[in-house]
C-alpha cells in the first residue's frame, strides 16, 4: 500500500452498490466513492477505475441505480467487491431487491436508501472516471438502519 493509498484509509465513507443493466446482463460494483455534488439540481459523483468492465459499461449506458448499504449488508458489499464476479443477478440471488422503474437497475433492499441516476458528465481523472449524474428518484430512505461504512480496509458500522 502506497502512503497515499494509506492516508486516504484514515478517512471513513459510506459503501454503495452501483448497478447497471446491459443489453444482456446486469453488472454492479461496491464503491465507497461516492457523493452528493449539488442540490439544485441533484447531482451525485461515483468514481470508477477506468480499466474496469463496468465503467466501460457505464461510458455506454447512462442510468444505473445506487444501493446505499446498511450495516447490516457487509456481505453483500464483499460479493460486489470480489474481483472476477459473476452476473449482479447471481450477487443479488436470496437478497431482497428490485428493478428500479426509472432505470432498469437492480436495486438492493434493505439499505439505508437508494437512488437512480443519469450520467450528466464523465471525467477522465487519472486512473479512475468520474460520472457526474442527476438523481432520477430516490426509490427508498431507510434512516433507522446505520450506514455501513469502510475505514482502514475494512466494513463496520457507522459510529462503530
């Protein structure tokens, strides 16, 4: 681990599934950059490592959905982060979700919310791509549930 990579563990962020539907299959990733950019209108940024299978997918379809994870969803967060995953329709298989009707994403259920979005704006930044995204819906908010979050390489609770 570079001191980089070590200094930016320190800072704790909340983890979010992003999905997408393709042509033929779904795809989706654990991400825990993500955030809210505006207000007015709403915009949200997720970073995605630009040699990955799902930002190539993402450069060719803009709505994808975002589960934001509860603490109670560790697993769930790990099978989305496993390198070589299979299909998100095989990740999400026994868990509660749905397909979001903006977007035709998997959404998870049982998170602590989750939204649909439209890509508005990709930025190529080193070795990653932001996509900049206006929110189409917020499906759920769940604020009884904690936020699963991930700190020094690791997923706990939030305030844990």
């Amino acid at each position: 681990m570079s001191e980089f990579t070590d200094a930016m563990a320190q800072l704790a962020a909340g983890v979010a599934v992003i999905t997408v539907r393709d042509d033929r299959d779904d795809l989706g990733a654990t991400v825990s950059t993500l955030m809210s950019v505006s207000l007015e209108p709403p915009l949200l940024l997720v970073s995605l490592s630009s040699s990955g299978y799902l930002n190539e997918v993402m450069l060719r379809r803009d709505r994808w959905g975002c589960s934001l994870l509860s603490s109670g969803q560790a697993a769930m967060a790990s099978r989305f982060a496993t390198a070589g995953r299979p299909s998100a329709r095989h990740l999400v298989a026994g868990a509660p979700h749905h397909r979001g009707p903006h977007t035709g994403a998997l959404v998870l259920q049982g998170g602590v919310a989750a939204l649909e979005a439209e890509t508005s704006q990709v930025v190529p930044a080193g070795d990653h791509t932001l996509f900049i995204a206006t929110v189409l819906a917020v499906d759920y908010v769940t604020p009884s549930l904690q936020p699963l979050v991930r700190l020094r390489g690791r997923y706990r609770a939030a305030g844990a």
